[in-house]
C-alpha cells in the first residue's frame, strides 16, 4: 500500500475547507497517543482547542493545516493507513480511531490510523513551521505555485535524473507517487527511464501538459482510489479518478494508444505500466 498522492490530499483539504469553516469545537478524545505528536496525557488533547472555531484550512506540500480563531493550528499528515472523516455525533466509533474532534454542530472529525503512520498535532500557530517538514526537504507544489512551461523546462533539464524517479522525488515535486506519475508518462508518450537532461523542447512541454492535467483532472475526479491504496474522502465517498486511469494497474490490458497490451515493470522499487508507444 501506497501513500496517497496530492490529489487525494487537496480534495480533504477542500472537503474540509467547505464543512469545517466557522464551526465551534465542543470536546475532543485521544485514544493513540503514537499519532497525536507532543502529547503526553490522553486527558490533554485538544483542552487549546475547546471553544474555537475554524477560520481556514490551508495546506503546506501533504500536510492540511486547519487554523483556529485563538491562535492554535491543527497539522495533520496522512500516512498509509491514516483517514478523516467527518461523521454524525452518534456515529460509531472506529477501532483504530486515534483522536475525535468534536463541533457544537456540523458533525466531528474522526481521525484514525490503523499502523501509526499518520499525525494529528496541535500547536501554537505562530509555531506551525516545528510540525512541518524543513523546507528544503519539499520539493515544487504545482497546485500552490504554478510555473511557466519555460521555468518548468529549466527545473527539468537541470536533473541528470530517470523521469520516473525525477516525478516521484518528494524533495522536486510535491505528491507525485507512482499512481500519477505512470499516467503522466503515458501521457506525454515518454519512457520512465528517459533521462530528464535529455529531453526535447517539445518533449518537454508534452510532458508539462501532462503533469498539469493529469493533476488537475484527478482533483476534478476527487482522487484515486483503488483495492490496495483506497481513498475516501472526507463524507465516505471513494475517489473516481480510477475509472480513468490509462495504464496504471492495467498490465495486459489493450493500450489506450495502440493495438498492443499494456506492460508492466519494475524500476528501482517503482512499478511500472507502460505502452510501446512510449519514446
């Protein structure tokens, strides 16, 4: 299982942006200390954040920043097995339910992580920069800070780099894992092992557009969600954007672009779908 990409990050931020804002806490429940960062004490969770209301939900690369009115600031990160719902107050409560924040009304947030590899902190929000990774450590946000096909060509040819390890590098683009980055490739009609300095100028503006659509579209769709890496999204409903993959999971399948199967490999640690029209 795979961690979720930026398209299933932004579209709970948006969720969380439309049923969150101006909402007053009423109560909050830890019951995993592992993913609730700095605290000690269940009995201390949330005691910041009783009696505040959201003011915005913002986001900094995977991180969702949820920003309260008395200078406090949620930092949630989501890992493989990590999930936010927003569900009623009678709701069942899940068995691998980390932390429940509660609102007088509008329904709770109910964060769970099944293996520890999630993250919900609270801190001062003049501090929010501590619970976030350094930021030379992020790479490009193509959401936050769109660039030229021009600029995007100087980022590119810069590396000495396989494409596909040059999409999935955290540290130069920000949440392009191996679902997007397959689909990019197809795409642009170019292999995951052609080296990004080598590329034509037309290679890479046919690689830009597929970069910005294919990101764009999965948000449109709400995510991806497939049997190994599912999403939902923040009311329980599965991403849709699978049902407009071209290559990724589809080995042996007959090729959007030609007559052929698609194929499956492995490179460095990254499976692989591709099609022969692939340069």
């Amino acid at each position: 299982m795979s961690q979720l990409e930026l398209p299933e990050i932004e579209t709970l931020r948006r969720d969380l942006e439309r049923e969150m804002v101006g909402r007053k806490v009423k109560g909050a429940e830890a019951h995993v200390l592992k993913s609730l960062p700095g605290l000690k004490a269940k009995k201390d969770f949330g005691s910041e954040l009783i009696g505040a209301k959201v003011v915005g939900v913002t986001r900094k690369g995977l991180h969702i920043i949820i920003d309260f009115d008395n200078e406090h600031t949620v930092v949630l990160a989501l890992g493989e097995n990590g999930r936010i719902q927003k569900l009623g107050g009678r709701a069942e409560v899940a068995s691998d339910i980390a932390a429940i924040i509660s609102f007088t009304q509008g329904g709770d947030l109910h964060f769970t992580d099944r293996k520890g590899s999630s993250s919900l902190q609270i801190v001062l929000s003049e501090e929010v920069e501590s619970a976030l990774p350094p930021v030379e450590d992020v790479g490009l946000d193509l959401l936050e800070s769109p660039l030229s096909w021009v600029d995007f060509g100087r980022l590119v040819i810069g590396y000495k780099m396989p494409l596909m390890l040059l999409l999935t590098d955290s540290t130069v683009f920000v949440g392009i894992g191996d679902v997007y980055s397959n689909e990019i490739l197809f795409d642009s009609g170019l292999r995951h092992d052609r080296s990004s300095h080598e590329l034509s100028t037309q290679e890479i503006r046919r690689l830009y557009r597929s970069v910005v659509g294919v990101l764009h579209d999965a948000i449109k769709y709400r995510g991806t969600s497939l049997e190994d890496r599912p999403f939902l999204d923040l009311l329980g409903e599965p991403g849709e954007f699978g049902d407009h993959l071209a290559v990724f999971g589809k080995a042996g399948e007959m090729s959007p672009r030609s007559r052929e199967p698609i194929n499956k490999t492995s490179f460095k640690h990254h499976p692989v779908f591709f099609c022969n029209t692939q340069v």
